[in-house]
C-alpha cells in the first residue's frame, strides 16, 4: 500500500518518508531540525536561543500543538513561552512546520465519522477554528499531523481513509499554500501491515492529498541487551563487543548504534560516566546520513536543543547533526578530534 518517491533519514529517532506533489509548496529542506519548547528544563540543559540553531537546518518542525472538541487550537501546557518562541522562529529565515492534530485516535474517529456524507461540516469547522492561530502566528509553512495510530481502545472503522481524505482535500482548500505531511510511527506500521488487526490507512486513497510523510523509529525496538550496542533502530550490520566480550553483530556488517526515547543525543558531561542505554556513535551517524542520500532527499534531527550544543561532550556542537550531515553529503564526519564518548562501549 505504500508508495514513496523519497525516504529521508530522521537522526537517531525518526526516518521520514517524503514525496513532493508540488514543487510550489514549502519543503523540509535537506537537513531539517526538530524544535521543542522546554524540553531543555527537564534534562538539566541550557536552553538553545534561536541564532544559534544551526545555519544547516534547513527547517524547523516545531512541537506541538492539538485541537480540542470546541475548535481551539492549543499547546502542550505549561509551556507559557511557547508561542513567544514560536513567533521568534516565524522571524527567522527557516521555513517552520507545526505538528498539530487531535490528542487521540478516539479523538480523530469522532471528528472523521461521517465526513463523506455531512459533507465535510467537522473539517470545514475544524478549519474555521485553526484559521485563526494561523493568522494570528503567519508564516507557518505547513502543518504536520499526527496521532493517527490506533490504540486498545479503537474499533474498526469502515472508510477511514475516504473519511480523512475528506479532511485533508478540506485542509488543503482552506491552506492551499501550506504543506501538508503526516507523522506516523513505524512500529506500528510494520505492526499494522504485517499483521493488521483493525483497518486503518489505505495510503493508496490519501497520497494524492499529503505532500510528505515521516515515519517515526523512536521505539522501533525495545532497548534490550541485544540492542544496546546496535542500536534500536540498526541499518545495515554491525559487529561490536559488549562489556561481557560476548559479540553482537547484525547482518551486513557497518556499524549502527542508536539511542533510546529517553536519551536524544550523545548528552554525557565527562568519561566516566557509564551507561547502559542504547546509544549512536559517530560512525553511525554517518551511516544513517548515507542512508538518507542513498535512498531519499535528506533528514531531520530530533529536538536540535539536546545535540550538545554547548560541546560539553568536546565532539564539536550539534555533533550528531553535523555527522549525519556528513554523511548524507559523502564524506566522513567533520570532527576531527578523537571523540571518546561517542565509541564507549
């Protein structure tokens, strides 16, 4: 059912699948950031101010807001400055996307139930609601949703995709300018394709509407001892010794390391520190860079604010950016220091 022109590689946690309908329309450029707001407090980090976000970013999809059942377009709470920072972006020179949806499948199912024959009257409501907040913040490029995926809770639902494809042709004729992608996660598209237990998307009925699709591996495998030096998204092979001299090795042989949804990037402040999360290496990086030009138009990193960027780790600021970067771009990382924090084992 899929049918992608281009894949992109999403740093250590997302992979993008990407087609451009319209060459008109705003694109994610090759080398994409993701943006949250506060996330920075809770790590312990200093914030990221917007000038030095790097110049290489080619855009910044900025996390998140939802739309309630009243129409109003809300952020995550307890990020008061959100919309400050939001506003500061749309200023700056990047295109800005938004991720934006409905908190919940249940919450997308109700508003999706009877589009085809109410003759669209939740979207076109919907759509009346977020006009506003665009107007109010201008500049958005395009609008990234999400939520999509099925839970425990979920019934089947007879056209589903000719019932979201009405909310996206609705969309797409109120935001003409705007791009429009969805972010889903891979897990559970594998899950959903290989085995499927309920109907969901056909993408064969909503491509013609979305002009981009990221496929999030942020939990693609669970980071167990077989992972921890693979990585939970592994590419390509890998042979590498863990801490018991036992070897762990995938199949076709480079090394692929990934981190865990509760470690962003390579944040550790001295080397003694020990640890037993999944984890990327610059090499990997590397890798996962020449994957994206191999196969695709570029990639986006995950929350650009927790990429070291103050070199605490002394591998250079951004350095799992840059050594995507390098990668997609053919040529080794930039980094030219030893960089022992990045290769423990």
């Amino acid at each position: 059912m899929f049918s992608y022109d281009y894949l992109i590689l999403l740093s250590n946690i997302l992979i993008v699948a990407v087609h451009a309908h319209s060459q008109s329309r705003p694109s994610l450029g090759i080398s994409s950031c993701s943006y949250v707001g506060a996330v920075h407090v809770d790590c312990g980090s200093e914030n990221v101010s917007i000038p030095e976000i790097p110049n290489e970013c080619t855009a910044i999809i900025f996390d998140g807001f939802n739309i309630d059942s009243n129409n109003q377009v809300n952020g995550p709470s307890g990020e008061d400055n959100l919309l400050d920072e939001l506003d500061l972006l749309l200023k700056s020179s990047k295109n800005v996307f938004i991720l934006y949806g409905h908190e919940t499948e249940e919450d997308w199912a109700q508003v999706l139930a009877t589009e085809i024959s109410n003759n669209a009257t939740n979207s076109t409501n919907e759509m009346k609601g977020l006009k506003p907040f665009l107007d109010k913040h201008p500049g958005i490029k395009g609008l990234l949703i999400n939520n999509l995926e099925l839970d425990a809770n979920s019934v089947d639902f007879p056209k589903y995709s000719e019932n979201f494809k009405v909310y996206l042709d609705t969309m797409r004729s109120n935001f003409s300018n705007m791009s429009i992608g969805l972010l889903l996660v891979g897990k559970f598209i594998v899950d959903q394709y290989t085995k499927p237990k309920l109907t969901w998307l056909n993408f064969t009925i909503i491509d013609p509407s979305v002009d981009f699709y990221m496929i999030s591996v942020v939990t693609f495998n669970e980071c167990t001892d077989q992972f921890r030096l693979l990585g939970t998204a592994p590419i390509g092979v890998l042979t590498s010794k863990n801490n018991t001299g036992s070897t762990n090795s995938s199949s076709n042989g480079s090394t692929n390391l990934t981190m865990p949804v509760t470690n962003y990037t390579l944040i550790c402040l001295n080397s003694t520190d020990s640890s037993s999360w999944c984890y990327e290496t610059l090499d990997s990086f590397n890798a996962k860079g020449k994957f994206a030009n191999d196969n695709g138009a570029g990639f986006v990193v995950n929350i650009i604010k927790l990429d070291d960027p103050k070199n605490d780790c002394k591998c250079g600021p951004y350095p799992s950016f840059n050594a995507i970067l390098d990668g997609f771009n053919g040529k080794n990382t930039n980094i030219t220091k030893e960089c022992a924090l990045s290769n423990r084992s």
